[in-house]
C-alpha cells in the first residue's frame, strides 16, 4: 500500500504541484523541497517491494534469501532524474550504507562452503576440513553437485557419511528465511475454519495438510490399478 501511494504521488507530482497552487501555496512550496525525497523513497520501495516478491516461495532457503540481498542495491532511475543537493546526496548515501551494512550483518555468517564445498579448503574452518578433503575426492558425489546445491546436501547419504558438514548445511536449507510460508498456513486456516464442515479438527482430518500440500494425485497410476467388478 505504501509503494503504491508513494509511486503514484511521485508520478503525479506535478499534477498536485498545480492543484496546491490554487489550495495552499505554502504546502505546495513545502512539497516542492522534498522532491529528491520523494523520488528517493519511490525507488527505494520498489526495491523493496520486488525484494519481497522474491522471497516468496517454497523452494527459498537462507543462501537463496542471501543472494537476493546481496543485489538489492542499484541505481535509483527516478532520483536521476531530480537535481539533488549535495547534502541531499550525502543523506541519501549515508542512509544506503546503513541498509548495507545491515544486511551485511544479518548474512554474513552464510557460508561459501555450502554453495561450493568444492573450492579452496584451506579457506575453510580447521574442524570441517578433513570431511571437505573426503567429500573433494568422491567423483560420484562431485555428479550429484551438478544438479544444484540444494538437491547435493539434501542426499540420504550426506548425514551420514559427512555429519559435520551436514549439520552446519541444514541449518541454511531447512531453516524458513521469510515469514511467506508461515502467512500461506494462517491464510489456509482462516479459509478452512470459515467452512462448517471443517470446524471439527483440521488438523487430525489432514485438511490442512491437503491445502498446502503441492503433491497431486497420479489419476493414471490409481486407475491402473483399479480392479473392474464385472455385473452379474
């Protein structure tokens, strides 16, 4: 809702400039000086807004989430288009190192080892080194590595055969980087809950598993296997 307004202010700034005029010319001057903001706060909640998008979905993980921020920041096209001030351009920059920095902050413990556990060991952490230098040398899991890092660490065989590197992996592949999942669970609730045949339990009925569920029945499979009653 706020990008909304936000952008729909920006685009319509000149057009409320000319209604201000004839309503309150003090306003309207007011509004003028804060148009590099405007522009600012237009295309940073943009970002943001398409930064959230994209932390939608159930295959997310907190080294997808990671590399999504690492490009939130970029050019601003609609500030380039305003003449700024150079205390405004100093706001605005200390304000972006902020958000940097605290981004930084929260992912910078994501590890280089879990998107290539194949790189330079001697990078890494002594404690894990000797399972990385076992893990380096077995071609046939080096072929699973090819289809994506995600599908490698999530192997059977993987807890077993490296428990230490597993254990520092799982926490970033199983962990939920947004609240996306948690809001899809309340939202199939209260639409459950809103029907009475489902007032009783939704939980021991598997109603809610049903929902959220994206598994779907093998209609082939079932009718292959059903066995035809001949009529007597």
């Amino acid at each position: 809702m706020t990008n909304t307004f936000i952008n729909y202010n920006f685009a319509l700034f000149e057009t409320i400039l000319e209604f201000l005029d004839t309503k309150d010319k003090i306003l309207k001057e007011n509004l003028l000086k804060r148009k590099t903001d405007i522009a600012y706060l237009t295309d940073l909640f943009t970002k943001f807004n398409m930064v959230n998008l994209q932390l939608q979905g159930d295959s997310l993980n907190l080294i997808k989430a990671k590399s999504i921020l690492s490009a939130f920041l970029a050019r601003f096209p609609n500030l380039s288009q305003t003449s700024c001030q150079e205390d405004d351009v100093s706001t605005y920059v200390q304000h972006l190192n902020a958000l940097y920095s605290d981004f930084e902050s929260r992912f910078e413990d994501i590890l280089t080892m879990i998107i290539n556990p194949y790189g330079d060991i001697q990078e890494t952490n002594v404690i894990i080194q000797e399972e990385l230098t076992e893990l380096s040398t077995n071609e046939e899991l080096k072929v699973q590595f090819k289809n994506g890092y995600q599908q490698f660490w999530l192997q059977n065989n993987i807890p077993v055969t490296y428990p230490v590197l597993w254990n520092i992996a799982r926490k970033f592949l199983i962990s939920f980087p947004s609240s996306y999942l948690v809001e899809r669970g309340f939202s199939a609730v209260t639409n459950l809950l809103t029907k009475k045949r489902n007032r009783l339990d939704i939980i021991s009925r598997g109603d809610l598993r049903l929902t959220l569920t994206k598994l779907t029945s093998n209609v082939d499979n079932f009718l292959l296997k059903h066995q035809v009653l001949p009529s007597h």
